[in-house]
C-alpha cells in the first residue's frame, strides 16, 4: 500500500482518487474549491461511447476562412487568445490531418469504448442512478445535405468501430421528443452514449463515495507542491506519490519539473434556461454549434470552441445558440444572471496525458481530455493506478511523449 496524493477534484482527479483507493492505496485528494465546480461542472453531460474519434480541428479552406474572418459559431477567436498558444494550435492543425488522425482514433476509440462500463459501477456505488440517463442523445441535421453526411457517419462508425446509431425522419424525431416544434431533416439517435442531468452532482457524488470508503479530501492549493524527502507534499497533505490532475491547470505545475506539455485552451459557455416542457434526451444542434441538455436546472445550452484568455460578458456563441433553442423549443428566460464559463483541457496529438513523468520519481500526470473528459476520466483513471501499482502503461499516452517533441 502506497499514500498517493491526487491533486485536483474534478471527473479526473476523484476519479483517479478512486481507482488508487480500490487498489488499496491511501488516499488524499486535494482541491482549492470543492470537488466537480469546474469544466468538470460545466459541461454538456454527456457519456459518449459514440465518440470514437477525438475532435480534429477543421482544415478545409472555406472551413478555415470562416475562422479566420469570425463567422460561424464552430470557433471563435481573439488575438490575445490565439498568440500565446499559436505553436499549440499549429501542432494541432498537423495532428488532425488524415493520416494523424486516424492514429489518434485508434486510441481514443479504445478508451471511449469503456466509458459506460467504468462509470457504471461508480454510479451504482455512488446512489447516482436518479442523475444518469441511458437513453443516448439525439444529433438533429437540418439540412439534406447534413442528413447525408449523417448518413455516411454512422455507416462508417458501426463499421470501424461497431458504434449502433438509428437514423431518424424529421417526423420520427417529433414523435420521439414531442416538445420539439419544428420539423426538421433527420436525426441521428446515438442510444449507446449515456447522459447526465447535473454533471457536477456526479462528481460529487464520486467524490463522497471516496470519502465514505476511508478517503481524505484536503481543502487546499496543489500549486505548493514540492518534493518532500523521497515523496510529495503540497498545503498540509504529504505521500510518497503525487498525481498531478489539474484540467487547464495542469501545464503550469507540470512545466515546474521539467514537463512542458502544450496545450489549446477551448473556452466553452453554457447557461439553463426556464423550460415548460424539457426534451427526453440531449438535443446536439451541429449546425448551430450547440448541445442542449435538459438538466435539474433547466435546459443548459452549450457552446463549441473560443480561443480568448478572458470570457465573453456576452458570447456570440450563446446568443446564436439561444436562438437556434427557442426555434426548437419553448423556452423561458435564464436561469443564471450570467453565463458559466470554462477551458477544454486539449492536448495537440488529442490524447490525454497518463502515466509517470518523466526524470520526476513518483511523479505521475493525468489530464488533457479535451472534448470528453467527463466520459473518460474513469477509463484512464484506471490505466493510470493499474502503470502506479507496476503494470506498463499506454505508450501513446505516456508523458514521455513530450521529451521526443
Ligand atoms: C462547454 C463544455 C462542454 C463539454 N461537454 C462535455 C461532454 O458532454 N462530455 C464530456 O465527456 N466532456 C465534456 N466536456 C469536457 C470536460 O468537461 C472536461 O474534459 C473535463 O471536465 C476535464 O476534467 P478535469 O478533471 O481534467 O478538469 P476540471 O474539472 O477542471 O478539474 C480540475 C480541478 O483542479 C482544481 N484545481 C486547479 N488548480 C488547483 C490548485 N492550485 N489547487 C487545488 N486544486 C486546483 C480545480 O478547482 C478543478 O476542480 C465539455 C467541456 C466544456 C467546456
């Protein structure tokens, strides 16, 4: 049995702080606020087994012209927020060419494929179930041509990777989610994926699990980590491992022993809104660079990317975005004076960062999921604890990785 500290309290970290505790290991976890009040809270809450390839940056000129000259809602961008992470976002570009890509999936597909078989004991453990859904949820195409190209994904994905979807008329979609009012294209029903209706209640709710079984959750600053004989302490916690799970944060302390792990930070948004009559399923709108996901507080309205240091008082993001869901649904006023906001932890290669650190002796990292962390952070919880207790790892993503580049 080892003490392990685990630094940081979102999907990752508690997660983290579970598997090493299963292991036999003691626990502590330390976290600045209160465990899942960060982008662990403030996602979509969805538990994507369908996404089985890691989100490539568009590369087609017109896609990128669009960027660059801030129309549509995919990315939006500030100079401030593209220099500094400039060499990143390139790495990035390079990353998601076809043949990168493809590599990367391979991968992130095997992950994502265990996501519902790793949360669902946790959920079950936990007394969570009231919170998950496993219905799926629904990709509305409003369009042909999105129709067609929904048509080919889901061919190609049940064929590379056995991913089962059911394409639906527009027609079929209301009678699905009747408080709908339009009808639009198609849809496509991912039914594997599940999905969460207050993702920081489930964080929490792991995170009194890892309590109720014996571990110590310190209310404290990780960035006063240092070596402490032959092991760590950070605030009043000390051990003879630290793992290091910051989400966006975790560059900054790992560049302090030698790990300078590039990273694109992709702002999101969301905000509930009143709603008489919520969906049955979350409601990603593509085309409108939204996921609508019916939560305790309401409906929560989601954003896609923005590259900017500061948040937006008043996203262009959210506006559109509230203007594709009233088309869609009755909805009522907001819930929140103001917009929640916070930073996609996303790695150029699109592979999270799992495993020792490299030159640090029982130092290990475990962040960098991007797009899916909330899926995924039980899945490379668990690669990580089995690589601390001696087994090997995943080479691909290993923090060794970093030294090569
Ligand atoms: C708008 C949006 C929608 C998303 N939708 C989805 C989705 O539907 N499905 C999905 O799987 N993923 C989704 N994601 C991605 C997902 O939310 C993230 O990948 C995931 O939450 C990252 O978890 P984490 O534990 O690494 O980081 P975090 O949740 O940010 O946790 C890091 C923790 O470290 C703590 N911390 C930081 N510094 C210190 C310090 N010095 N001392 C102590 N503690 C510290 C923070 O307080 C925080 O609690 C979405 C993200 C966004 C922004």
């Amino acid at each position: 049995m080892a003490e392990i500290l685990v630094l940081g309290g979102g999907m990752v970290g508690v997660s983290t702080a579970l598997a090493c505790q299963a292991r036999g290991h003691a626990v502590t976890l330390i976290e600045r606020g209160v465990p899942g009040r960060e982008t662990s809270y403030g996602n979509a809450g969805l538990i994507q087994t369908e996404a089985v390839e890691p989100y490539a940056m568009p590369l087609s000129p017109g896609a990128l012209f669009q960027i660059a000259l801030g129309r549509g809602f995919d990315v939006k961008w500030t100079p401030s927020g593209l220099l500094p992470q400039f060499g990143a976002i390139l790495s990035y570009a390079r990353h998601s060419l076809p043949a990168a890509h493809r590599r990367a999936s391979e991968v992130w597909g095997r992950l994502i494929r265990q996501s519902t078989d790793r949360h669902a004991p946790l959920v079950e453990a936990a007394g969570a179930g009231n919170i998950i859904r496993k219905n799926g949820y629904i990709e509305i195409h409003r369009t042909p041509a999105r129709m067609d190209k929904a048509r080919a994904t889901a061919e190609r994905v049940l064929s590379e990777f056995g991913v089962e979807a059911r394409l639906m008329t527009g027609a079929e979609l209301r009678a699905l989610e009747p408080a709908i009012k339009v009808t639009v294209e198609g849809a496509t029903h991912w039914s594997d994926s599940w999905n969460c209706a207050d993702p920081g209640g489930l964080v929490a709710s792991y995170a009194a699990l890892f309590e109720r079984r014996g571990g110590r959750i310190v209310n404290g600053d990780a960035g006063d980590l240092h070596r402490k004989g032959a092991g760590w302490a950070a605030d009043e916690a000390e051990g003879e491992h630290a793992v290091i799970a910051l989400g966006p944060w975790s560059p900054m302390l790992t560049g302090r022993y030698g790990l300078r792990v590039p990273m694109v930070f992709k702002r999101g948004y969301h905000r509930h809104y009143h709603v008489e009559q919520a969906p049955n399923h979350p409601i990603a709108d593509f085309g409108n660079s939204v996921v609508l996901s019916p939560m305790r507080r309401g409906l929560r309205i989601a954003t896609a990317a923005e590259l900017s240091p500061h948040p937006r008082l008043s996203p262009p993001q959210l506006k559109h975005g509230e203007k594709a869901a009233r088309e869609l649904f009755d909805i009522g006023a907001p819930v929140e004076a103001e917009p929640w906001t916070g930073r996609r932890p996303c790695i150029p290669d699109m592979l999270p960062v799992v495993g020792r650190v490299p030159d640090q002796p029982n130092l290990w990292a475990h962040f960098g999921h991007g797009h899916q962390g909330f899926t995924l952070g039980p899945v490379t919880a668990e690669i990580l604890a089995e690589e601390l207790d001696g087994g090997e790892g995943w080479a691909q993503l290993s923090p060794a990785r970093f030294r090569r580049g």
